[in-house]
C-alpha cells in the first residue's frame, strides 16, 4: 500500500484528512505560491494545489501526495490571506453585505500524476459595522486565512447563507477527496 501524504502546514487540513480515518504523514510544501496576473481563481487554486503537491511528490515519487489550496473569489477578483491589519479591514469591508465564492483546489499525486478537481462554495456575509470588523481583526484569526475569515471560528457570526460545502471554505472538501482516492484505488 502506498503512504498517503499531506502537503500542507495547515492545521485545519490535517484535522479534516483524519476524518478518512486512514493514516498519513505530514510534510508542508515551500511552493512557490505567486500567481499569474489575472489568473480567475478556479485556475489559481488548481495550479497552487498542484504545484504544492508536486514539490513534494518530488522527494516522495512512492507515495499519494495531496496538496490543495483555497482562495476567496468575489467575481474575478483574487482575495488571499491579508498582508497587515488595514488590508484585513479592507478585504472584510469588500466582503461586507455580499456574497464572494470560496474555491479549494485539490490535487492528487499518483504515480508521477497529478487528478485534480476544485470545489467552489458560495458564502453570503450579513452587513458589517466597522466595530465589528475592528474587533475581529484583535482576535487574530484572520492572518492566516484567505479572506481574512474564518468560518469555523469567531467568522462564524459574520456568515448568513452558505450553498456548497462547508468543509471546503475550512480547507479542504473531505468528501469529494474521500472519493477521488477511492477512485484513485485507495482502499478505505
Ligand atoms: C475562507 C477560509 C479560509 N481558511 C483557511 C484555509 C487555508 O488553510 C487558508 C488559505 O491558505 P492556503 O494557502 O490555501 O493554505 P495554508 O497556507 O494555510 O496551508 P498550506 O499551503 O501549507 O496547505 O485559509 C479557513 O480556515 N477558514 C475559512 O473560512
């Protein structure tokens, strides 16, 4: 059986790979994570995830290797993790009384082959004071995610309406993986 392999430093993507209840080990990918200018995002997570999990595969050709990435979208413009506070503030505020697209791209390295799929989730946020969006920056929680939110946490009270799945908002769309590796010919 080959080992599976997460490329990824996420903690959110470890603790939902766990729920395939299968063992994997962990090494974080240093991929270069620039994008083309003007890249539309289903084509950006698609490339990032691939070339996560290819920086890996490299070192470890035997094994599964899965590398994903996640960008929030609102039409055409690329939201990722916030450089500072203001540019938090600034993408909370575009994000405010709207509705943006989150997209997950995951890839699959087998064999020297990359499968690849994206899943897109729409998430509605109510409108926002800037209080609001002031005191959620001091939490911290926003710096390490794209978008400068996250659902799972205190972002939870800015989200009224999602429609696609959850999991990939948090970082990774377990159940279509869960589906792809079977198809991949993983045994489960
Ligand atoms: C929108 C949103 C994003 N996020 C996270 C998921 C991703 O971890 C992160 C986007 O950054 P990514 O570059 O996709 O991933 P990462 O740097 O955290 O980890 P790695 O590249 O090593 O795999 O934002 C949430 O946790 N909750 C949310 O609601």
């Amino acid at each position: 059986m080959n080992r599976l392999i997460l490329a990824s430093g996420s903690p959110r993507r470890k603790e939902l790979l766990q729920k395939l209840q299968v063992p994997f080990d962990i090494f974080p990918s240093d991929a270069d994570e620039n994008l083309p200018e003007g890249i539309a995002p289903d084509k950006a997570v698609l490339l990032l995830a691939e070339r996560k999990a290819k920086t890996v595969a490299e070192s470890f050709p035997e094994d599964i290797v899965i590398g994903s990435d996640t960008v929030v979208a609102l039409g055409d413009e690329i939201l990722g993790k916030p450089l500072d506070s203001d540019d938090a503030k600034s993408t909370l505020k575009k994000l405010s009384g709207r509705t943006h697209s989150v997209f997950t791209g995951v890839s699959i390295i087998k064999d020297g082959e990359p499968q690849s799929f994206f899943e897109k989730t729409d998430v509605t946020f109510w409108a926002l004071t800037d209080e609001e969006i002031n005191r959620y920056i001091e939490t911290g929680e926003p710096f390490d995610k794209a978008g400068s939110y996250g659902i799972q946490g205190y972002g939870s009270l800015f989200v009224k309406e999602i429609k696609g799945d959850y999991y990939s908002v948090v970082g990774l769309p377990v159940s279509r993986l869960y589906r792809e590796l079977k198809s991949a010919g993983l045994s489960f």
